[in-house]
C-alpha cells in the first residue's frame, strides 16, 4: 500500500474500541461526527466531533460558561500536521498543531486497512487508569 491510496477527503462512519477494562464501546456516542483529509503534499488534517454536543445559544468566541466550554472541548478532537506510510498498512500522523495542548510533536500511528472505499484505521494502545485502551475508526472516502 502506498500514500496515494490515503489520498482524498474522508468521512467518519464510526468510532468504536475497547475501554482500559476491556470493554467494546462507542466512542463519541452513537453518532460522532467527523472529517479526514489527506493531501498530495504530505499534510493531514482530522477533526471529529461527539454527538450531543450541547450548543451555548450564542455564536460569540466569549459564550458558554466554563462548564459548558470543558464539555465542548471534551467533546471535539482536532489535529494536523504532515503524514507518511511509514510500512505497509501504516500510516503515521506527525501532529504540528492540536486542540489537545500536548500532543503537538507526537507521532500517532495508525494501522490501516483499506477496502474499496473505505478506510479502517486502529489507533495504537493508549495506557489508562485500567489498563491498555483502543480504537478503530472507518471512513467512507468522499465524492471528489
């Protein structure tokens, strides 16, 4: 599999995985919301949203109390950055800049399957309180 295969706009289909104690779940509820782009320049963008996210009723940058805005911050994941294949079936994201302070610099890798039009990508374990936790994501490729 090659970087051209990535290549396109993609939109998000699911969002599940297994929680640090080795349960299935839905991450970002029954029906996240989400986006991927991957260009021919070697940039990458990702941005997907929780479903039930609750609006603040006003469009200004200064709405929202400071519950209603933590809610909203952990209901959003965003990054970009550049990526590579970095060997058959993987694909690193190298993060420049994220809605998460402390993921810039990381590299996120991601195994990744690709079957007609969509793409499954599974994240690397991540450490919990209780134990290793994952996910998988499909994407359906977007009409160019």
């Amino acid at each position: 599999m090659s970087a051209d295969e990535l290549l396109g706009s993609w939109t998000l289909v699911s969002w599940s995985g297994i929680d640090g104690e080795g349960r299935r779940v839905k991450h970002g509820g029954e029906a996240p919301r989400g986006e991927l782009i991957y260009l021919p320049s070697g940039r990458m963008a990702v941005q997907i949203q929780h479903d039930g996210r609750e609006p603040f009723g006003d469009r200004s940058w200064e709405a929202g109390t400071r519950e209603q805005r933590a809610s909203a911050w952990a209901g959003y994941n965003a990054y970009c950055g550049t990526f590579e294949v970095a060997e058959p079936g993987v694909v690193v994201h190298h993060v420049e800049l994220a809605i998460h302070p402390d993921h810039p610099g990381m590299d996120k890798r991601r195994e990744y399957a690709l079957e007609g039009d969509e793409l499954t990508l599974r994240t690397q374990d991540v450490e919990t309180g209780s134990g290793p936790a994952s996910s998988e994501l499909r994407w359906r490729r977007r009409e160019p």
